[in-house]
C-alpha cells in the first residue's frame, strides 16, 4: 500500500520558534509538495520539489523554507513560527510523467500545527 | 494560470436523495481533473480523475464525474447519498506536464447527509 508519512498528527508551538514538519513516501515518486489548508481557501501550495536539492516557491512561500537532501523525504521549516501559521499542513508526492499521463498526487494524514 | 470554482461552500442533501457537486475549472492547457475526499482530520484522498479518453468517470463509493469541455465543467455526482459519505470534496485541476508544480485545488464543499 502506497504510503505518505508526516511525522506528527498534531503540534503546539510558541511563536518565534523554528519549527520542523517531515514527510517520508515509500513510492520513490519525484514530486513532494507541501500544502497549507485553512477553513474558506481549500489547499495552497507552499512549496514544491521535483528532484532531490531541488526546490520550488509554490503559492505561498513566505514565511517557510523546505529542505529535499534526500529522494524520500521532504520537510518544511517554520524559521520563526507566527500565529497566522497556525493551519493544516498537508504533504504530497506524486510520479513526475511526461505530457499526457496522469499526475494523481498521494497525501499523507497532514499535520495541525497550533503557534501560540 | 489555472483555477477552480466550487459552488457552493456547503450543500445538503437527504440520505438516498442525489448528491451533486460542481466544479469549474480554467486551464490553458489540456486539463487533468480530479476530485478528492477529506474525511475528518484525514489527509485526501483520490475519489477519480479525468485524464483523456471516456469523459464520465467512475470512482470509488459510487461516485462519478463527467468532463465537459465546451462547458469548462467536471461535477461530481452519485444516485443515492449515504451517511458515510459526509465529507469534505475538493475538485482540482493540473495542466502542466510533469505534474511537477502540484495541484490547484477548490476551496472545497462540505457535503452534509441529513438523516
């Protein structure tokens, strides 16, 4: 069974710590992705990488930074943790195909992280 | 540039009765469409996707969806509503080869199953 694996189900920081959130597939998928989901705005795109050390800004990168040294795991970093980062983090990855296959991403359970 | 509309932040139907979610999308590129389910502090999960081929879909829990072009439209149905389906659903839209910068997502519907 296909796995995406974020290390903790649920977090409770202060404000102004950093904050570390992992994410592990057992697929050998190249895309990972990570999405921040809060009530009224659906999923927005964080960040994005295609390749091991290879990382993209998605839709809202201000705030987060990702690390990709490795092909499995991917993980986003809260520099300096603020309440308005208090959310639902989903991560993702997905098979990187050419023009005309599909491009289903798998998810894992998320993470809700609360900043105090 | 690629988007979605989901009308509709909530709807409500009796169990048994048709359950009916739109979602329309834009994409300048042949789009890949899919919707997804989000139960209760889960993650999503795949529902179906639209790739080419046949425009009626069939996914799991008895779900389908049909991809209308002219209509720039992909909503999901299915006959008859049960409890067990009270969720979040989120249409989303991919264009670009490779996949490789992610998903635009809906903002979501929340189906609500009245007993």
């Amino acid at each position: 069974d296909v796995k995406v694996t974020q290390s903790s189900r649920y977090l409770v920081k202060r404000t102004g710590e950093k904050v570390f959130l992992e994410c592990v597939q057992d697929m050998d998928h190249e895309n990972m992705f990570w999405y921040r989901q809060d009530p009224g705005l659906g999923l927005r795109l964080i960040y994005f990488s295609y390749d091991v050390k290879m990382k993209e800004k998605g839709d809202i990168p201000e705030g987060y930074s990702v690390s990709r040294e490795k092909k499995e795991r991917f993980s986003l970093i809260l520099e300096s943790a603020s309440t308005n980062q208090t959310s639902m983090y989903l991560c993702a990855s997905s098979f990187f195909t050419i023009i005309g296959s599909n491009t289903e991403a798998f998810f894992g359970q998320g993470t809700r992280l609360t900043v105090v | 540039a690629q988007s979605v509309t989901q009308l509709g932040s909530h709807v409500s139907v009796s169990e048994g009765a048709l359950v009916l979610l739109r979602c329309n999308y834009s994409s300048s590129v042949p789009p890949y469409l899919f919707w997804y389910v989000q139960y209760p502090n889960q993650g999503l999960q795949l529902l179906l996707k639209y790739t080419t081929g046949a425009t009626l879909v069939k996914g799991i829990n008895g779900f389908e969806a049909e991809f209308k072009k002219s209509e720039t439209s992909f909503h999901l149905t299915k006959p008859s509503a049960h409890m067990s389906d009270a969720a979040e659903y989120f249409c989303a839209v991919s264009g670009s080869g490779g996949g490789a910068d992610g998903l635009t997502f809906g903002k979501g519907t929340h189906l609500i199953i009245q007993p």
